[in-house]
C-alpha cells in the first residue's frame, strides 16, 4: 500500500503515474482528503455535490424531528443550524461560487425550511400546500445559507489579511511568493 492510497481514497484514476524509487503512485482526476473532494480541475461543482449528498443523510436521519407536530419551530430551526447546516458548510471558505450553486444552495435550505415549517392552508381555497419560498424567507429570520457561506469567506479573508507576511497563506492571498525552498525535510519547531 502506498502513501498515497493511504492518505485519498481515488474515485476516477487516470493513466499518469509518479514513480519514485520502488514504487508508483497513480494520478487521480478527483479523491476525497480530509473530508473535501478535490479535483484537478480545482471545480467546487464535486465538493457541493459531494457536501449535498452527506446533507441529504443528514435530513434523513432527523427527518422525524423536522416533521414532528410536538416540536415548537424554534427548536427545529436550532436542529437545522447545529446539525444539518455544518455537514454542508465544512469548508466553505475556499469555495467560489457561481449562480448555479449559490442555486443549489438555496434549493437545499428552502426544501429544509420547507419541512421545518410544514404545509399551509391557502386562504382562498382553503387547501393545504407547500409555503413559497417568499413566505419560508419570512419565516426564517436568520441570513440565508448563501449570505452565511460569504460571510464566513469574509471573515475567514479578514484572519489571512491580519496574519504576518512570513506565513505562507498570507504571502498566497496577497500573491508574493518570494525566495526558494531549502532543499530536504524541514526543521522540526
């Protein structure tokens, strides 16, 4: 076994290999790292779609509490925020995301939303239907789960800007890499 099928889990392998001294490492088009799909294409489509799948899990394994007539909507709503929203936001501050997933997105909260607050009866003809997704914003008081993912981008941007420029992150936000790299293993600290 080696290092690398220890540490990534290849769901797409291609034809390149590594070879280094007694052994090959394959090349692989996506693998999952510490909970985050990565991609050699560095597309945030996989990991949304991979974090939406484990969201999905998540909803099913509550879906009695979202559901249940004996929970008050507040407590449901602190359900959704400390188990379900998590699962889909781990990482979100490196994600860039474009219209369709901001969409996406959305789609989830309103569909969970749309549980927690359960149907309406329409006062014009006095059947029970899905809410809109106007009346579930009225409802839900909290920002959205795309203003949440911005502000924690924000926030996650403002801990790089406040560190010292000898920390790698910084010098890749600001877009300086300077000097070379001593060759072998680094120091121990």
């Amino acid at each position: 076994m080696t290092v690398a099928n220890a540490l990534c889990i290849t769901i797409k392998p291609t034809s390149h290999s590594v070879k280094t001294d007694n052994s090959s490492i394959e090349m692989a088009e996506e693998f999952k790292y510490l909970g985050t799909t990565l991609t050699n294409k560095n597309s945030i489509q996989e990991e949304i779609k991979s974090r939406l799948k484990l969201e999905n899990a998540c909803c099913y394994s509550v879906q009695n509490l979202l559901s249940s007539s004996f929970l008050s909507k507040k407590l449901k709503i602190k359900i959704y925020r400390t188990i379900i929203l998590p699962v889909v936001l781990y990482g979100c501050e490196a994600w860039s995301l474009t219209l369709r997933e901001e969409r996406r997105l959305r789609v989830f909260e309103n569909r969970v939303l749309g549980r927690v607050f359960g149907p309406k009866r329409d006062d014009v003809t006095g059947e029970w239907r899905k809410e809109h997704n106007e009346e579930l914003s009225d409802l839900y008081p909290l920002p959205n789960i795309v203003r949440v993912v911005k502000s924690r981008r924000m926030r996650w941007a403002g801990h790089m800007a406040r560190m010292g420029e000898g920390r790698g992150v910084y010098r890749v936000m600001v877009g300086k890499p300077e000097g070379k790299r001593t060759l072998g293993r680094p120091r121990r600290r």
